[in-house]
C-alpha cells in the first residue's frame, strides 16, 4: 500500500476550523522551533550514521586475528616416499616436467641457484614440520628434517575406473601406486579426464589413504582443455575478476605448469595437515592450509588479477620464482607464515 498525502483543500479545510481567537505569531514560533529541532535530530542522527559506517569500515580494513595453528595431530616428517599414479595419456615431456620437480624438492639446497624448489621445502620445514618436532608431535618428537624420497611410479593410460571419477575412488586409485607408510601418492589425472569438483570449486585436493600406515595421496589434474583459467592461472586468462595478459609458462606447458601450482600447494597441505588435525585455519572439513591461505599470491606485491613480481626469463620471457633440477623453471605458491601472519614468497 501507498500513503496518499490528503489533498491541499482538505489540509486548508482542516486548518479553517482552528479558533480564530488563537494567535498566529507564537503558533509560528513553535512551528520553527520544533523545526530547528528536527533539523538537529536529523544532524547528529547523521553524524554518529557516519561515525558507525567509518567504525564498521575500519573493522574491515583491520587485519584479521591469525588463527591457522597446530592442533597438535600428526605432520609427516623424516623420509617422505612419493609415489606418483599416471591416470590417463600424459607425454614423456610433460611426465618429466613433474619428475624433474619432485626431484627438485629432495636436492640439497645448494644443488640449484637460488631461489629454489627446495629452498621453498625448506621453508615448510622451518614454518610448519619444526614447530611440530618442538612439542613432540613430529612422530616420535623426530628433529630430522622432512625429505621427500621419489619411490615408484605406476601408469594407467587406459583408465580403469572411466574418465569421470567421483572423489570417493581417488584413495583406491592411491592405492594403486603401493605408497609407503609415512608416503605421499600423487594421483594426477590427464586434460581429458573428470573430476568431482574439478574446475567448479577445486584444481587437487589432499586427504588419507590409510590412517594407520599414515598414508596420504594428493590429487591434481592437467587443467588445459577444462579450466586453465581458473585452475592454470597466471599462465591463462584468468576465467572471471580483473584481466590481465597471461604469463609465460616456465617448462612451455600451460596445463602442466599449472598443475605444478596445484601439486606443490597440496603437498604443502598433505605434509602439514595429513590427517585433519594438523596445521590449519577455520572449518577441519574446508580448512585454510599452509599454501591454500595465501590464494594467487607468488611474489611481493600480488593482488587479485596480479601473481606479484617474478623472475622473467631472458631467453623465453617466461615468470617464475624458483629454480629446479636440470635446470628447470618453476611457478610456486607463497606459504603463509603463522608467525607474521603474511604470506611468505620466495621472490
């Protein structure tokens, strides 16, 4: 319903019938003192809306309280066994991309220039895997640092559970690949195979294989013909938000390189987070890991739409931020520091 103001007739009839023995003057009077109190209402009703909003606005600007923490559960530590299951038809180029990576994250620190894959390892152990080790949680309260050991690798280009799995086969399709206790398997699934979620609200994903041999797997799947421009970015135009011209993939394989994002970032929370009870922020079921809770940032100065300042290669013109084994280039996610509650980049 609409309130219809009454006519000006009717309003000059309602005002006829006041006793004319009133006098005008002082009803006047009253009538601008109650209006400059309106006014004055209004005002300061005004000021403390605009003091509220600048407080709510200054809420929002403040930093939020760090909260992703120990919960005291299990990390992986000491000699970390990677396996890796070939789902589908990957090339000997694009399978030796992600060997010469793995590779990368077990040399020596010195074996590469820096910054390097395994400077970015390291990193994991100083801001996570050490804290744990410090309250006895490491294992058996192990100080040895966490090393990743390449162990087999297992192929299954036909693929034996069809070309649309379901998030419930990935720990089977571990399995598959025998990982060793204490391991990892990576299960990375080729551009033409689909994944529950894949490219909708997930690039990989961690979880358990076998809680009692601590057995973990970490799945990605090559994004090039499905969603490059979420789950490939920044080597893609990103898919939605602000546009910019996509970067050079370091190893020439948008999809590969991107899958490497993909990979490190869920190894980061395979080794720190294996089982739901290590290291995280908010909710256990949709936690905010060690890479996952700095999303898109790469270098100093990232924001949304921007990976930050990278290492452009001479030669290809290619960004990266990490060196690697046989001379190999990598794109690799920040980690977020607990201790800063910033997002920790290698460049």
């Amino acid at each position: 319903h609409t309130h219809k103001q009454q006519p000006y007739e009717t309003q000059a009839r309602t005002q006829n019938l006041l006793p004319k023995s009133k006098p005008l003057l002082p009803q006047m009077a009253k009538r601008n003192l109650l209006l400059l109190a309106l006014m004055a209402l209004a005002s300061s009703m005004a000021a403390a809306s605009v003091t509220s909003s600048t407080r709510k606005l200054m809420f929002l600007v403040q930093p939020q309280p760090n909260q992703l923490t120990y919960h005291n559960g299990a990390v992986l530590h000491g000699d970390i066994p990677i396996s890796v299951l070939w789902y589908g038809s990957f090339t000997a180029a694009q399978k030796a991309i992600v060997s010469d990576f793995l590779l990368s994250l077990s040399a020596a620190p010195p074996a590469s220039p820096a910054p390097s894959v395994s400077q970015w390892w390291s990193s994991i152990n100083q801001l996570y895997l050490s804290k744990a080790a410090a309250v006895g949680k490491n294992g058996a309260g192990s100080t040895k640092a966490a090393r990743v050991v390449l162990s087999g690798q297992v192929s299954d280009e036909a693929c034996s559970l069809g070309k649309s799995l379901k998030l419930s086969q990935l720990p089977a399709l571990a399995a598959k690949a025998r990982p060793a206790n204490g391991g990892i398997t990576l299960v990375l699934t080729a551009q033409d195979v689909g994944v529950e979620g894949f490219c909708m609200s997930r690039c990989g994903q961690h979880g358990t294989v076998d809680a009692k041999s601590g057995t973990a797997y970490v799945w990605a799947g090559n994004p090039a013909t499905q969603c490059a421009g979420q789950c490939a970015w920044p080597f893609h135009q990103p898919a939605s938000g602000p546009q910019a011209p996509p970067l050079v993939a370091p190893n020439g394989d948008v999809g590969i390189d991107g899958l490497i994002i993909n990979v490190a970032s869920m190894v980061a929370g395979a080794v720190t987070n294996p089982f739901g009870d290590g290291f995280y922020q908010g909710e256990r079921e949709a936690p905010l890991e060690a890479a996952t809770a700095c999303p898109g940032v790469y270098g100093k100065g990232a924001y949304p739409g921007n990976a930050g300042q990278l290492l452009v290669d001479g030669a290809t013109g290619a960004s990266y931020n990490a060196h690697g084994a046989h001379g190999r280039k990598y794109l690799l996610p920040a980690l977020f520091d607990p201790a800063t509650s910033a997002c920790s980049t290698l460049v």
